[in-house]
C-alpha cells in the first residue's frame, strides 16, 4: 500500500505526490495505487464485507486514460492533483 508521507519527506526529491480523495489532500508516493489503497483513504474506518460495495472514479490522470473508474484489484497510475471519488453503498 502506498503511505501517507509527511509532505516535507520526499517531495523536494521528487517521490511523492499529492492526490485528492473525497475532497481531501494526501501525500502519497509515486508510481501506482490499487483500488483497496484509494478506498482505504477515503475510508480508513469503512465497512468491509460482502453486504458493502465501493466505487472509485478519478480524473486528471494521465495521458492516454485521464479519467476513469477503478475495480476491485485494479490500479492506476498517479499523478500530482490527480482527483478520486470514493463511494460505498450498503447492498442490504
């Protein structure tokens, strides 16, 4: 899983970039993030299980797929202000 990082760690290096889930600024390191990774930091204290479904959508990320959506154990490379929408829903 990609870690939160504290921004002054690595980013003058060039290793981490911000990405915003759910309206929400995070560090994370570059390279890519898994469908589990996003929803875990949308959610950290979410619902699992099998009466729960999330949906991950993202936009502004790059080239050839700049937007798009995510399935459970998809990735997607990331970029600097890329933008993620996380929802769940309760399937009972």
């Amino acid at each position: 899983m990609s870690e939160l990082k504290d921004p002054g760690d690595d980013k003058a290096k060039g290793h981490t970039v911000t990405i915003i889930v759910n309206a929400q600024e995070f560090e994370v390191s570059k390279g890519d993030l898994s469908f589990d990774e996003v929803v875990d930091l949308a959610f950290p204290d979410g619902p699992r299980g099998g009466n729960w479904v999330y949906t991950v959508t993202y936009r502004r990320g790059h080239g050839e797929k700049p937007e798009g959506s995510l399935i459970p154990g998809g990735v997607v490379k990331v970029k600097d202000r890329m933008i993620f929408n996380v929802t769940q829903t309760d399937k009972s």
